[in-house]
C-alpha cells in the first residue's frame, strides 16, 4: 500500500488550471522530490496535499484514508502530515524549546512527555544548547532546523517541505542536505520535498516527480531521469541535457540502436520497444561527447571555460553551426578557434510518444 495516493488531482484558480491531472503513487518512508520551474504548480500540490486547498478533481489518499476529494475535505490539523515552509514560520516570541513543543501542549500531550521530546528532537538536530533562545537570535540554518525540530517532534508519518533550502547560502545548503538525509533516515517520515534546484532534488530523493505545467512529466529515480529522460522537458532540464537530430534510426530491440548525428554512425541506448524510424531526436550530456583523432564530427571550438578538473568546451558543429557542449578533462591543449573532431560516446534515443514507449 502507497503511504500516499494522488489520483487524477486537478486544481484551478479561475480559469487557470494550476494541476492537470496529477497521479503520484509514493511509498510508505519514501523521499520524493518536485523539481520545476517556478508557476509549474508545485506549491499548489503541496497545499492540496497538507489540505490547504480542497482540489477540483481526484483525490489524495494517506494509507487508507481518504483525504481530498469526492466531496471530502480533511482539515489540516487533523491529516498528521507536518509541513516545513520556506519561511520557517516559527513564533518569534517563543524560545526554541518553545516553538518547538508548542503543537505538543495543542495536541494536549503532558508537560512531562513534552520536555521530553522537545530535548530529544533538539539533540538530534544539534540545537540543545540554544533552547532558550528567540529565533530572532538564530542563523538560517538553525532556524530551519528548528522548524524541523518542530516536525520531527509531532512525529508525523508525513512530511511536506516547500523548498526548505531557499533562502540559504551554498555553504550551510550543503550542511542542510545531510540534516534532511539524517532526518529521513531517523525518522523513517514519508517525505515530499519540492525545489527548483535539480542538485538538491538529485542528491537527496529516492524518486523525483519532474513537473511541467501542472502536470508530471515523470516520476523516476534520480539515475533514470538523468539516463533515461521520458521526453525533451525533462532531458533539458535534468544534468545539462542537450538534444541532437539522429537519421536512420535502427533499433535492435535490446535496447540499443544505430543511427547518424551530423553523418556520423552512432549506438544509441534506448526502449527495448523502441521502432525504427527516419528521423528522430537523441538526448546526451557534455561529458559523453569525447575528441577524437579518426573520423569522427567536424566541429570548431567557439570558446573553453574552466571549471577546476574539466574544461567546458562550447563547440559549433555541421554545416547548420550547431551549439554543443563538450567536457574535456583538464589541462588539455585546446583553444578557442581550434576545428577539432568529436564522436558521440553515449546518448539515449527519446522516446516517440508510442504507448509502450511511456516511460512515467
Ligand atoms: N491562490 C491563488 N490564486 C490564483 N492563482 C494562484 C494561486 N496560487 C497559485 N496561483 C497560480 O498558480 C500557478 C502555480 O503556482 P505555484 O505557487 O503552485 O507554483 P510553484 O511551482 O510553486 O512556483 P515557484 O517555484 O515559483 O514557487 C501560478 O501561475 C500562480 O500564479
Ligand atoms: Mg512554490
């Protein structure tokens, strides 16, 4: 049984429809990430779900519960879902300790028991030598895993984050990161974290839902999203991706094909359903165009950036000078100006939109 069951949720404000028809399955203890633009609908899921906003259509399941939808409406307070905001939205008039026990002394649990797992969840995200602080007296990063404190303190099965990580700088990003994972792992919650920042949707989550205009463009692991994008929004979306015109696409039915980029003969990954077609589209990254000394694509380099152990290449390719991004592993003796050759080493057919080509 999924901890959560989103079936066919649709929402609009007005005549905008916000979510057109979202379907997630998600696990019980499972890390699910929501990674889109911004205005794809990703907060607006958040709020249906936390029970915030009643939606329009479908419904939204916990375990066997019936939530949202056909007629129903569960109030918030009464879902056992926490919810961490972007905002923190903590009391500032109360001490950490305070915020933190304070949806305890609401839900009516004994003073005792309260101090007890207040100091035990402020252990935990290594905050008990500021219990008695404001929040006004606290760094981002601390104030953030108070609001976590918060939620892991009411020990809710589910979690809602609404892109936690916001408003901090790099640094104490990559601190929080590990909070989440340890979070996770201790408290076994089922987690829905939404972000725009791929990194973070790719580090933390056992599956991403990538949407796209309220609707889920696919629902996978970070290494299938990256490998195996279902269609061109996510393939751009995801790690660099970039999108080449293939002809003669000879599939094999294990997975792999010949083709030509740019004249050239390539194997390509792609569904083991895939069919043969005359022309088609491929998606790959920077680092699986390599150089080469024999044959290969004719291409000139427009100009090298560094980044530390790579050098990233921008190269114009074939008659039509097209724009390709190329890792090279520095130092390499390239400049820009330079015609050089390359060969496509790795790339993955995307699917035509065939039944059983769907990959979501
Ligand atoms: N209460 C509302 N009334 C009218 N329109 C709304 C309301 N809430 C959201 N919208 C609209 O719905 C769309 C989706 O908004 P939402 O906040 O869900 O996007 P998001 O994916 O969270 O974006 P961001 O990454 O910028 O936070 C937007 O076009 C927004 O303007
Ligand atoms: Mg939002």
């Amino acid at each position: 049984m999924s901890a959560i069951e989103i079936k066919a949720v649709g929402k609009s404000f007005g005549k905008t429809e916000v979510l057109r028809g979202i379907s997630l399955s998600i696990h019980s203890g499972e890390f699910v990430a929501v990674l889109g633009p911004s205005g794809c609908g990703k907060t607006t899921l958040l709020r249906a779900l936390a029970g915030f906003e009643p939606v329009d259509r479908g419904t939204i399941h916990i375990g066997n519960a019936l939530l949202s939808g056909e007629g129903n409406h569960i109030p918030p307070e009464e879902r056992g879902i926490g919810v961490v905001f972007q905002s923190y939205a903590l009391w500032p008039h109360m001490s950490v300790a305070g915020n933190v026990s304070y949806g305890l002394r609401v839900k009516g649990i004994a003073r005792k028991e309260r101090e007890a797992r207040t100091a035990k969840v402020l252990e935990l995200v290594g905050l008990s030598e500021f219990a008695e602080r404001r929040p006004a007296a606290l760094s981002g990063g601390q104030r953030q895993r108070v609001a976590l404190a918060r939620c892991l303190a009411m020990d809710a099965g589910v979690v809602l984050l609404d892109e936690p990580l916001a408003n901090l700088d790099v640094h104490l990003r990559g601190e929080m990161e590990e909070e989440f994972s340890r979070f996770h792992r201790e408290s076994r919650a089922t987690m829905f974290y939404i972000t725009h920042d791929q990194s973070e949707a790719l580090a933390l989550a056992d599956r991403v839902a990538v949407m796209d205009r309220g609707m889920i463009s696919q629902f996978a692991s970070p290494a299938e999203l990256y490998s195996r994008p279902a269609n061109e929004m996510v393939a751009t979306f995801i790690g660099e991706g970039q999108l080449g015109a293939i002809e003669d696409f000879q599939p094999d039915r294990s997975g792999f094909g010949f083709a030509r980029f740019f004249g050239e003969p390539v194997r390509l990954r792609c569904h083991p359903s895939a069919i043969a077609r005359s022309s088609a589209r491929v998606t790959f990254h920077p680092g699986d165009l390599r150089l080469t000394e024999t044959g290969g694509i004719a291409a000139t380099i427009r100009r090298i950036t560094y980044r530390g152990d790579i050098l990233r290449v921008e190269l114009s390719a074939g008659p039509h000078h097209q724009t390709l991004f190329m890792n090279v592993p520095a130092p390499a003796c390239i400049e820009s100006g330079q015609r050089v050759a390359v060969t496509l080493a790795d790339g993955w057919v995307l699917p035509d939109l065939t039944p059983e080509e769907t990959l979501v």
